[in-house]
C-alpha cells in the first residue's frame, strides 16, 4: 500500500507544481514572449485547478488526494517511505487552516488578475 500512497503523493506534488509553476510560468513566459503561456487551454485548466483548491478550502472539504492518500498509508503497515518524507515536506505544512484557505484564496485573486494581465489567446485552427 506503501507504494500506492508514495505514487499519489507524487500526482499530489506534481498537482501543486501545476499550480504554482503555472502561474510562474505565465509571468516569465510573458515577460520573455512564450507563445504557449497565452494558450487558452492552459490557463483554463490553470485556473480551474486553483479554484477548484480554493473552493474545497472554503467549504471545509479536505483534498481528496490528501485523504485517499492518509487512507492507502493507514491501510498499509510499512513504515514512511522515502517519498513521504521528502516528498511530503514540500507540499504540507503545521499551518492553521485558515492559513491556508487564505492563501488559496489571495493565488486565485492572482490567477484571476493575471488572466487580464496577460491575456490568454485561441489558437488558430488549420481547415
């Protein structure tokens, strides 16, 4: 089970990184004209997974990632991986939980500015 939880922690990670690479991404890639950071497709994905974080935060809902996780850990008998540990680190904080609604909150608020900031375009599409 140990295995199953260390791959969702890293689809977890790999989620956060989307989240706040993307939005690094966006600013450096406009600042340096990278086409691909005004694709339409990408920053309504960007955007949905940030508000997607920030409503479960204000409804009280925990991650479901993050519970299906701490389920495959409880189930399993091994002791913490490697993954959880370092992995885990990065991504999880002894924060209140207002704390954290608060900041979900304030990088929507960013997200959303940066969508009229720097525009998202159509691609054009080939007949």
């Amino acid at each position: 089970m140990a295995l199953l939880a260390d791959a969702v922690l890293i689809v977890h990670f790999l989620f956060v990184l989307f989240v706040v690479g993307g939005l690094l991404a966006i600013w450096t890639g406009a600042a340096l004209g990278w086409a691909w950071v005004r694709d339409i497709r990408f920053r309504l994905a960007h955007l949905a997974a940030i508000l997607f974080v920030m409503t479960e935060s204000l409804v009280g809902m925990a991650c479901p990632l993050t519970v299906w996780e701490d389920f495959l850990r409880k189930t399993g008998s091994d002791g913490a991986s490697f993954m959880q540990h370092w992995v885990g680190r990065l991504i999880f904080y002894d924060l209140p939980e207002w704390a954290f609604t608060l900041a979900y909150v304030l990088f929507a608020l960013a997200v959303l500015a940066t969508f009229r900031l720097v525009r998202p375009r159509q691609h054009d599409i080939d007949p």
